[in-house]
C-alpha cells in the first residue's frame, strides 16, 4: 500500500503545472547525443529598440594660414584725389593709390581724415 501512496503522490506531483520547459537534444545515428539536454525558459526575445545614429562626424582640412607681411623696402604713398572738407570736425579728404593684389598692381581709392596728433586715420 506505501507504494502505491507514493506513486499516487509522484503522479499528482507530475501533474502540477510548471512553466514551459524546453530540453534540446541532438541524436545523430544510432542515438547517440550530440549536445547534452540544455533545460531553459521560454521567455519572449527582448524588444528590439533603435536609438538615433551617433551624429556624423566630418573632419576637413584647416584653411589655410593667412600671412600678411610688408614687403622690404615698399612704403606706402597716397595722392590727394580732392580738395580737403570738413566731416564732423575732422579735416578729410579722399585719396588714391595703388595696391598689390596676387602680384598684380590695381588702383584704390578711399577717405582719409586727419587725427588731432596730425596723423591721417582711413574711414571709408
């Protein structure tokens, strides 16, 4: 009777559900298992989330450096292009001269007015 008992209560304990189980098993031939039983849960597969890209990253050449130096031994020389005239108590007067520019000689024209220690400052 005791043995009965305990196969009754191994057979209701078979009968408790459990969650899903898998086992794997790889039988190649005459039986033989390949891969040992591998028991896990089936769970869902995680949610695939995409995040935005990482920015782009574009990396170009510095611009070229810029040198301004006087040429040895070029001064500069403006001629007077009009008679003086009064602008906001300053004496002006427009000028005109020549420039260098990628070796080639070009006019320039511009205004000049005289500073108080006498000395002419360009304003236009």
């Amino acid at each position: 009777m005791r043995a009965w008992v305990g196969l009754v209560l191994g057979v209701a304990a078979l009968a408790v559900p459990l969650p899903a189980m898998a086992d794997t098993t790889v039988f190649l031939g005459a039986g033989i298992p390949v891969y040992p039983v591998h028991r896990h849960r089936h769970y869902p597969p995680p949610v695939v989330v995409y995040g935005a890209p990482p920015p782009v990253v574009v990396y170009q050449p510095p611009p070229p450096a810029v040198v301004y130096a006087p040429m040895a031994g070029a001064g500069l020389s403006a001629t007077p292009a009009s008679p003086p005239y009064t602008r906001n108590g300053q004496t002006c007067r427009e000028y005109q001269t020549t420039v260098t520019v990628d070796g080639t000689p070009q006019r320039a024209f511009g205004t000049a007015c005289q500073q108080a220690d006498g000395s002419w400052r360009t304003v236009n």
